[in-house]
C-alpha cells in the first residue's frame, strides 16, 4: 500500500458503493474533515485487488477515525496526525479482550489506518513525518560500521541486518565501556570477560553470533578505536564443512508432496509452480523469488536463473510440466499488478514473495505430506536434485553447471552421497 499501483487522485467514481450499499452508511463516511478522501481511498482498494471483507474492515477502522476526529473539533484532513492514532486506539478499543496469541486487535487497527495516511500522503493532504534519528551512546561507532557493511564489503542486507542485530546488543552489554576514551583504552582481558559473558547469556545462534562480533572487533582495530585486533578472542565454534551428508528427499516422498496440493486455488496452483520448479532444477528459493517475467522465453522454451551467492547465470531448458504449472498460476496471477516478479501473493496488495516465504510453503506441505527430516526446506530439495543427478551417473561438472556453481570445488559436497560409486572404492571388509 506505500506504492500504490494507480494514481490517487481523488476520484468521483463513488468508489465506496463497491464495498457498501446502504445510504446511511454511505452518509457517514461521507461527513466529517475525511469525508471527500473516503471514495479515492475505496477506489484504490478495489483497484489494488482488496477483497470485500478486508476491505470493509479497513475503511470501517479509518471511519471511526473519522468521526474521533471530527469530535474533536478537527474540520479540515490536512490538520489530522500520527500523534491522533494512539489515542484513538486506546478510546477505539476500550474494553476489547482477546487471548490469541497470534492478534492482536492494536495491531490490526493500527494496520487499517496505515492505509489511510498513506492514501493522504501520497495526495500530499498531510506531510509523513520526518523520521527521528535514535542517538546512542554506540552511535559513533556502530552508523559508520554498518556504512561500511553495506558500501564496502558489499553485505547483503540480510546479513547487514543479522550483524546489527547483534553488534547492537554486544554494544548494550559493554555499557559504559563502549565511550570513544574507554573503548581505546580497554584491555584484552575486558573484552574478553565481557564476550564470555555476553556469550553465554545470548540466546542468538553461537556460530552467527561470533561471526558478527569477530566483524566487528577487526573493523575496531582497523580503524583504531580499539589497542589492538580482538577479533581472535571471540570462541570460535569449530564446523567441519565435509561433516555431514546432504540431505535427499526420497522420489516417493516428493510425489507425495505435489498430490498434497489443492492446484485448483489460486494459493495451491501457486505454490505447486514453485515446488515443481524447485524439484526440477535444484535452484535455491532466492532463485525462484527473483524470477520474473523476462526470464521466461516461452519461444524458445528456456528459462533463465540469475546469478546468486556469488554464482552464475544459468539457462536451461524450460520443461513441459513446469511451464504448465506456471501457465496454470498465471491464470491466477493478478494482472494489474507492477511487479515482475513470477510469484506474488494471492492477497492484496499481491507484492512479490521472498525466498523465506517460498521456503515457507516448501516446510507447510512437507509436513502437510508427512516428510519429517532435519533441516527440510526449500534446500533439501536442491539436495535431492544434486543426488538424483549423480544416481543417474550425471559428470559433476554438469551438475555444477546446473546448479550455477562458480567453483566446481562447491558440488564436490555431493559427491559423498554418491552411493554408487563409493561402492565400487569401498575396500573389503578383513575377515577373522
């Protein structure tokens, strides 16, 4: 909803009667200092693919906005502001009680007027607030920190967000050690102490966390806000990365997982396109997330991944199955949609998908098919790919290529669970 797909200008198309038919009802959102807005903001709703329900229950929040304002005096929309909001909340939702732990009323309130300052400030009626810059006592260090994540060492934004997270509490825990004089000043045996303790009372993932503050300690030393390097201080969790097998799922575990998809809802017809797709090339669900139209070159019955994780490109052979699928969820696909992404979602506002959310309904109908593994997600079935390539006698450097491996030396993982050949260099066993 902050990028609309269609202008809004106020409109005199009487958007609301898509969403209400009763005059009085009508009336209503018709008076009051947002009464002239009320039709552009339905229009845009309609426009955008809101169904009835959600519709409705997002202009009757914004209408009881209305009349609170109006209540108190405000006449024209252009004095309303997020300070209203609140307050309203808290006059709105007196005496609402809910044990769910999954809603919240608040939240769901505040969600539905979030769609009316935006409509607002997109016909600039009122000014979004400027945001507010947080000073910490850490500022000074962790702002140029995260600069250089994101400019310099070309971090991905996931991973800027992950080493943030945990900078930031390392940074709380040192407290008053964290001062531009004291941090120049600590000694190896602080900080040590202080990563042992913080460590251990830390709930993150060990391995990630001491990446991050590793990261962390050598850009101080770098840079000369600490003494010396105190990178090496930090645990180190040692990961054999030849440790373990990768992980297949079973031919009859897979089939049973596409017979566990309803293909005649927009959702199933979705996701059996990108769990057909996931099966049949072993790509990663980032791969499947950044597909987008021009990617796919129906004439010459191609299909091309982009290059991820420091990968190559690769086009391969679009097969009859998979473009059907992808035909099927086409059909569904709202087509006044901006976005040229394959997959979106089937509820309004029908934004494009991330790969969490694609390894999301990979885990759903894993368990809904009754596959229960370590670790199952959308990467298994990249395993499961790579093995079935090697069962079937496949050069690893077609596999490499297929899976778009910059270094053969990555797809040399799979060569473990290369069962058949391992067989033919397996010694024998001594006898007694």
């Amino acid at each position: 909803m902050r990028k609309p797909y269609y202008s809004l200008d106020r409109s005199t198309d009487g958007g609301l009667e898509h969403f209400y038919c009763e005059r009085r009802t009508l009336a209503d959102f018709r008076r009051g200092a947002l009464g002239d807005y009320f039709d552009g903001l339905a229009l845009t709703l309609k426009k955008n693919g809101y169904s009835i329900h959600h519709g409705c229950g997002i202009l009757g929040t914004c209408c009881m906005f209305n009349v609170y304002v109006t209540e108190r005096g405000i006449t024209k929309a252009s004095a309303i502001s997020a300070e209203l909001v609140e307050p309203f909340l808290d006059d709105y939702l007196r005496g609402v009680r809910t044990t769910s732990a999954r809603y919240s009323p608040r939240d769901n309130a505040r969600a539905h007027l979030r769609h009316l300052f935006f409509y607002l400030e997109a016909l600039k009626v009122i000014t979004p607030p400027k945001p507010v810059q947080v000073v910490t006592p850490y500022s000074w260090i962790l702002d140029p920190y995260i600069v250089h994540l994101r400019d310099e060492r070309a971090v991905a934004p996931v991973t800027v967000k992950r080493h943030l997270a945990h900078t930031t509490a390392f940074l709380e825990f040192l407290k008053h050690d964290v001062q531009r004089p004291r941090l120049k000043t600590i000694s190896a045996e602080q900080v040590e102490a202080q990563l042992k303790r913080h460590m251990k009372d830390s709930k993150d993932n060990v391995r990630s966390l001491s990446s991050s503050l590793r990261s962390f300690l050598r850009y101080c030393a770098d840079h000369g806000h600490t003494q010396a390097d105190f990178s090496e201080l930090v645990p180190r969790q040692r990961h054999y990365r030849h440790a373990s097998l990768p992980r297949g799922i079973e031919d009859s575990a897979l089939e049973r997982v596409l017979a566990a998809i309803d293909k005649t809802k927009p959702n199933g017809a979705r996701d059996y396109a990108i769990i057909l797709l996931l099966m049949a090339y072993g790509i990663r669900a980032i791969s499947a997330a950044k597909l987008v139209m021009e990617d796919l070159d129906w004439r010459q019955a191609k299909i091309r991944f982009r290059a991820q994780k420091g990968g190559k490109e690769v086009i391969v052979p679009l097969l009859d199955a998979v473009g059907d699928a992808i035909i099927e969820w086409l059909r569904h696909r709202d087509p006044r949609t901006p976005h040229r992404e394959v997959f979106l979602s089937t509820k309004a506002p029908h934004g494009s998908l991330s790969s969490m959310a694609i390894s999301t309904v990979v885990k759903h109908y894993l368990h809904k098919a009754g596959v229960h593994q370590p670790g199952r997600g959308a990467h298994s079935l990249r395993h499961s790919w790579a093995i079935r390539a090697l069962e079937h006698d496949q050069p690893i450097k077609a596999i490499a290529d297929a899976l778009g491996h910059r270094y053969i030396d990555t797809t040399y993982i799979y060569a473990k669970a290369d069962l058949k050949t391992l067989r033919q260099v397996a010694m024998p066993w001594p006898a007694r």
